[in-house]
C-alpha cells in the first residue's frame, strides 16, 4: 500500500483527497498547521472510511519541523500538496505574508523531495493563472496572463519553480488546475469550514440560506454574459479529489511523458451566478434573498475548462452536476449548524 503525503490534509480538498486516496488503497498522512483549519475534519474521514489518518500539526515554513516528518516516514511513495493560503482579497492587503507562506512551504517541501528521492509531487494550481483570457474555455495551453492577485502569483510561480525543479531533479510533477471546487461529501461529514464571512459564491449562497447572513450580494449583473452575471466552471469536490488520485496513479504507473504535465480540472461548462443561485434554489425549495451590487475589483468576467486533455490521460470524468454541488453544499451547510465538531465554523471555540 503506497504511502502519499497530503499538506494542508484538514483542508476542504485536502480532506477530500485524503478520503478518496483511502479508498482508492493508498496509505495517507497529513501535515497541517491548523492555523486556517480544523482537525477535527478529520474524525469524519475516519467516519467515512474507517481509518484513521494521523496529522502533523506543523508548519511547512519550518524546515527542520518539515525535514523530521520524512525522516519519520521513510516510506512515502509520492506528496499531494494543498498547504497554503488561498484568500484572494487577504492576499492583495498582505502580499508578503502569502509569497513566504505559499512559496517557503513549496520551497521546503521540494527540498525533501530531493533529500529523500520522492518521485512523485502532485500540486494544487488555480485557474487563477489564467487570468482574465482572452479565449474560453481554455486549454492548459492557453498562456497564463498577469494574476489578479499576489494569491494568483503564487500559484503561478509555485508552478514555475515546479517546473524548474522537475527538470533538475529525479521526480515526476502534476500540476492540477482546479476551477471552481464547490459542494461537499454527499454523507455531510466533511464539508467547507470558511472562516468567517465567505469570499467564494456557494458558502455565501449556503450561509446566506441557513440565515447566518443576512443577504448575499451578486458582484454586478452589468458585464457582458448572458445574463449579466460573471461565468465560472463550478466543479464538485469529490470530482476534483478523484482526480489526484487518477493522478498519482497515472503518475506511480510511468504513464506521465513528461518531467512536469499540467491538468485543467473543470467540467467545461460556464456557469453565472444568476443561474448558480437559481440551482440552488431549485435544489433547496427556497427563495435565496439576494441583491445586486457593484462588480467587484480583479473578477474575471467569464472562464471556463476545455477538459479534453484530462479526460484522455487521466480518464477523469466529472460525476457530480450542478445541483448535486449545491444539494451536498446546503446538506453539509445544515449539518453544521447542529455538528459540535464544528461549532458555527468559529475555529477560536475549538483550537
Ligand atoms: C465566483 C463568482 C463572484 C461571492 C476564487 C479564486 C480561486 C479559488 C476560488 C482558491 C464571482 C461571485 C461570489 C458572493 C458573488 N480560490 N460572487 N457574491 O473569484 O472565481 O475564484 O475562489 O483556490 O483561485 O480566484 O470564486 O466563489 O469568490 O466567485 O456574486 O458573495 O461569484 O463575483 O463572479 P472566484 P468566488
């Protein structure tokens, strides 16, 4: 049983991951800091698959902390890196923060990877490297054009020193660029934990339906898209887990040509938040009491996948729709209001 290293394991993806990994017959340990998560996560992964999955609680930007876990862990096969922040507004107000965080953490780990001979890396990207393209949907060709956001930098330079590393070093490197991940496990056990008033659209339209906001706002109906509403490529948690497993396989298997490859993961459809928020109401039998207000800066007006290359390497196929994304979503939404684990995602009452 190949032991994988998965960073930021009591994350949203990372918890995910880690389930569909378990499931799929690998051996799974986690590092993280807990510093944007809650390890509590994780007693609903042993719910959900009968393991339990030891974390470290350290923080990757310390190397001797890091060095230790490997040495401790002589076995691991490959590493799926979530670790880092990933607020793009936050990013914007303290820059420096995210590049040390984001690209030490990377730094550090690729370090091991050397000192220990892992052969296999598999990274977290964003279709935040894209920014605002000039075509869609676009292909892992398409170039990556300035980022909206130091966040955005940081996925594009994490690939970029990736990339770099893979031609100097014994290892094979994924670089998974994720769209929209949204929705939950369909048991409710592992969910999204934003902390405090949720930047990103689903846990705005959830929270705002459970009555822990008291409206959401529509960032502008003025641009040009069908409806007036900003187009994104939604795609369920579990599809976008299942894919780093496909991943490693594909990676453990030598069936990667190349030193570094690069995944679009994104169902290829473009959605706007009109009909997001139609989606849920539809799934959930309520009116979302919502209201339009100004566009916000750095959103990029439309992007969606073509997810051809994914589809034929990997094998990968998207299973969830959008109203399963927001049917898991507003499951998991009403789980948490009554979970202990997670007492209204306020991580101050549990840490
Ligand atoms: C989607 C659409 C908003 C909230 C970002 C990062 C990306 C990834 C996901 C980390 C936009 C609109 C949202 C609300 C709204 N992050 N919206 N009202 O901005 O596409 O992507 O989060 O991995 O890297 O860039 O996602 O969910 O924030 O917004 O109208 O209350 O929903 O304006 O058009 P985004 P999002």
């Amino acid at each position: 049983m190949k032991k994988i290293l998965v960073t930021g394991g009591c994350g949203y993806i990372g918890s995910h991951t880690i389930v569909d990994l378990i499931e799929n017959g690998f051996d799974v340990v986690s590092v993280d800091n807990n510093t944007r998560s809650n390890p509590r996560i994780l007693e609903g992964v042993e719910k959900i698959t009968g393991k339990k999955v030891k974390n470290y609680k350290v923080d990757l930007c310390n190397f001797d902390d890091t060095f230790a876990i490997f040495q401790e862990n002589p076995d691991i096969a490959g590493i799926v890196h979530f670790a880092a922040y990933k607020a793009v507004g936050e990013s914007v107000e303290l820059p420096l923060m995210y590049f040390e965080n984001n690209l030490m953490s990377l730094i550090n780990l690729l370090k091991c990877v050397q000192e220990f001979s892992i052969k296999y890396f598999v990274f977290s990207s964003s279709c935040t490297v894209y920014g605002n393209p000039d075509e869609i949907p676009v292909t892992e060709l398409t170039p990556p054009k300035a980022a909206e956001s130091p966040y955005g930098y940081t996925k594009q330079m994490g690939e970029q020193i990736i990339n770099e590393f893979s031609k100097a070093a014994d290892v094979r490197c994924l670089l998974l660029r994720y769209f929209n991940p949204v929705g939950a496990h369909p048991t409710a056990l592992i969910g999204e934990l934003p902390i405090g008033r949720p930047a990103n659209l689903v846990p705005a339209i959830t929270q705002t339906a459970i009555g822990k906001l008291p409206q959401m706002i529509v960032h502008g109906n003025d641009y040009p898209t069908r409806d007036g509403s900003c187009i994104r490529d939604y795609i369920h948690v579990c599809d976008i887990a299942h894919a780093h497993t496909l991943g490693l396989s594909f990676l453990l298997n030598g069936k990667a040509t190349k030193k570094c490859e690069v995944f679009n993961l994104g169902t290829g459809n473009g959605v706007t938040v009109l009909e997001a928020i139609g989606a849920f109401e539809k799934v959930s039998g309520l009116k979302l009491n919502y209201t339009i207000g100004p566009r916000r800066p750095g959103d990029v007006i439309a992007i969606y996948a073509n997810n051809d290359l994914v589809k034929k390497q990997l094998g990968w196929i998207p299973q969830y729709s959008l109203d399963d994304m927001m049917s898991t979503a507003w499951k998991w939404e009403q789980k948490l209001k009554v979970d202990e684990r997670f007492y209204n995602g306020k991580f101050s009452e549990l840490n």
